[in-house]
C-alpha cells in the first residue's frame, strides 16, 4: 500500500455474477479513505471468471490505464482478491503499485490494531500475505532481523534473502503468540471462576456497536461514521435494574465481508470476549438495504471463530435513519437465521429510541439463565479497556 497521504486511487470492482457484488463500490470506497487513500475514480466490468493473467482482461487493464493518467491516479486498488502473478501482470500493463482488498484490510487492522496479541496477530497475516507478493514490500524488516547469516552468501539472490527475512519474522512472530495465548487461557480461567455475565457486542462494521455502546452505559468510547472505528475491546458494567445485578458489556471490533482468511485468527484474539460471551447481542444496520446479507457475513465469522452457538438477540440500530414506510409496527419480535428464531429489538442508539425495552430484553435473559455471581462487589462500574 502506498505511505503517501490520500493518494489518488482508482477503485476496480468485478462482477462474477455473485450476489454480493458492490456495483458503486461503496464499501471499498470508504475502506480506502479509512487507510488514508482519496478515490478519484471507480470502473466496474463482468465476467464469467477472471481472467488468468490480469484478472480484468487486456482491453479492460487499457481502459483503466487511461483512467488512471487522466484523473493523475497513484494507485490502483481491486475490490477482489489478486493472485501474485495477476498484480505483478496488472503492475507490468499499468504501470502502477496494484493492491486489493485484502491488503487494504490487512492495512487497516495493522494501523489500528491495540491489544498485544491482536497486533501480533494482524503481523503474521500481514507477513503471511506479503511472502508470495515477489515485489520487495517488506524491506523494513531488515531492520529487525540480527543475528549470523542475515546476509546470507555472496551468490545469494535478493528475493532469497527476502524470502528469509519473511520466514524468520514469521516464525518469531508464532512463538510470541503461543506464549500469549497461554496467558490468555489463564486469564480466561480467572474470569470463569469469578461468574461474571457476559454479554458482547458484535456486528457488521459501522452498524453503530460502539453508539449502541456508549448509550448503554453512558461511555465516551471513541465511534465514527467509518469502516473499523475502533479494533481494541472496551468493557464495561452495565445494570440492570429489572435483573437487579450488573453484567459485563464488550464492544468489539466490526466484521466485513470477504475478511482475508489470514486475519481469521487476529479477529478471534480481538474478539475473544464474544467467543467467551454467555449473549451475543448482534447490532444490525437496519437503515441499510443490503443487512441480509450483513448478517450472512457476521454468521459465517462468528462460526468461523467459534461463538455460533452463543445465544444472540438480533438489535437493529438506526432506527431514526429508516424511511417512515419502511419502520416497524412493533419495537420487538423475531428474526429467524438458519431456521432459529432469535429475539429482535428495533432501537436508534442515537436518539435512545427502543433502549429500556432493550435493557427489559437482557434482564429477561439473564434471569432466565440465572448464572450466580460471587464477586459482584468487586464489579465496579469503571471503564476498562482490555489490552
């Protein structure tokens, strides 16, 4: 990814005929201005399949060549996954760094990453990604590496020592990780005997988790308008008054389609609070047409990490931003994923709109799971930020 600050860029997307398909490329627009890029211009094309060699066909790899010098474009940025022969082909024909969506959202998470293992985690992908790309992008990892034999023999290609400065960093990097997840486990088994109620916050990015948040238990966590606001995850104590306890709230980091595979295990060291959670509450875009398929997306993470089978209520944020036609006659029902019906509560975190019969939702639950607390003393109301 270019360091230069809001370098013009031109956004690609290709239609495959999957139903998915962003044909304004809304979604990578706003990641590339989230990783500091300035979209100056965007080209869709269909396809049966990519093409082999640039993935967009030559005539199409031409258009978009013109495109590039008319609007003085710095970079181009795929809204699909590339193969390293396909952005080495495409970087040959236009004469220009090619990226894709997955190193745009490798690059954000890299940026705002804030636990430990969360940012050693974004590393690993990040490296990971890096060692089949035969361009020399990693160069800064000189720096990093000691030790004999760096240098390698005086016959030794410089992709070779490329090739070896990755693989070492790599494996440094999964040592630190097994020794942090061993001190997670620890910390895991502390919070288990204490039998706290936990409840996470999880969702699409930029459904207004964090909003949602911050109404909940009047905190001034940090929430944008943008893709990933915030990566790190923040708990809180929330009580509730019809429960007559207190239960442990975390807002989490936002989920996206297309997630790269290699960022799988950094979302489930960031998101260990909802794979240990008792109640997921899964926040909802409902101002958003396409929230079908946003669940569709958070569903397969969530499975992907382990928390599908946490219980869930559906919360669909936004409500003040929903066109009048479109409201709901009721402020709560059901929403049925995969044959399940799971409880619904329509709210608009901004203007507090459906928020006690949220709060009434969760102490119904809770008193119907009932799990004891010991320690609820020591459960102060204070903000803290896991690290």
């Amino acid at each position: 990814m270019s360091d230069a600050v809001a370098a013009p860029t031109i956004l690609v997307g290709v239609d495959l005929g999957l139903p998915h398909f962003d044909a304004e490329l809304e979604e990578l627009g706003l990641l590339a201005q989230t990783a500091g890029l300035n979209p100056v211009a965007r080209i869709t094309c269909k396809r049966k399949a990519p093409d082999a060699a640039l993935f967009v066909g030559s005539g199409k790899a031409d258009e978009i060549k013109q495109l590039a010098l008319l609007h003085g474009a710095q970079e181009i940025l795929f809204d699909q996954s590339l193969s390293p022969a396909q952005q080495r082909n495409l970087e040959r024909q236009l004469e220009l760094p090619v990226n894709d969506r997955t190193l745009l959202i490798l690059q954000i998470f890299a940026q705002r990453a804030r636990s430990h293992e969360g940012k050693l985690q974004v590393e690993l992908a990040r490296l990971q990604y890096l060692s089949t790309r035969l361009v020399r992008r990693w160069s800064h990892l000189e720096r990093q590496t000691g030790g004999a034999g760096v240098r390698g023999g005086p016959g030794e290609k410089q992709i070779e020592l490329d090739r070896r400065m990755i693989g070492e960093a790599i494996k440094r990097i999964k040592e630190r990780l097994t020794k942090v997840k061993r001190q997670r486990q620890t910390q895991r088994r502390q919070r288990e005997r204490r039998d706290a109620f936990n409840i996470s916050l999880v969702g699409y990015t930029n459904a207004g988790k964090t909003t949602l948040f911050n109404a909940l238990v009047k905190a001034r966590a940090y929430a944008a308008d943008q893709l990933f606001a915030t990566l790190d995850t923040t708990t809180r104590q929330l009580y509730l008054g019809d429960a007559g306890r207190s239960v442990s709230l975390s807002d989490t980091v936002g989920f996206i389609r297309d997630l790269p595979h290699g960022l799988i295990d950094a979302f489930q060291a960031t998101l260990q609070e909802a794979v240990d959670a008792d109640l997921l509450l899964h926040v909802v875009d409902a101002s958003n047409p396409n929230f079908p398929e946003q669940i569709a997306e958070v569903q397969r993470v969530l499975m992907e990490i382990g928390a599908d089978d946490i219980p869930q209520v559906l919360v669909f944020n936004k409500l003040d931003a929903v066109e009048a036609e479109r409201r709901p006659l009721q402020v709560e029902d059901t929403y049925e994923m995969h044959g399940v019906a799971s409880p619904r509560v329509f709210v608009s975190a901004r203007q507090g709109e459906g928020l006690p019969q949220l709060r009434q939702r969760l102490a119904c639950i809770v008193n119907e799971i009932q799990k004891p607390v010991r320690n609820e003393v020591n459960l102060a109301d204070n903000d803290t930020t896991l690290d």
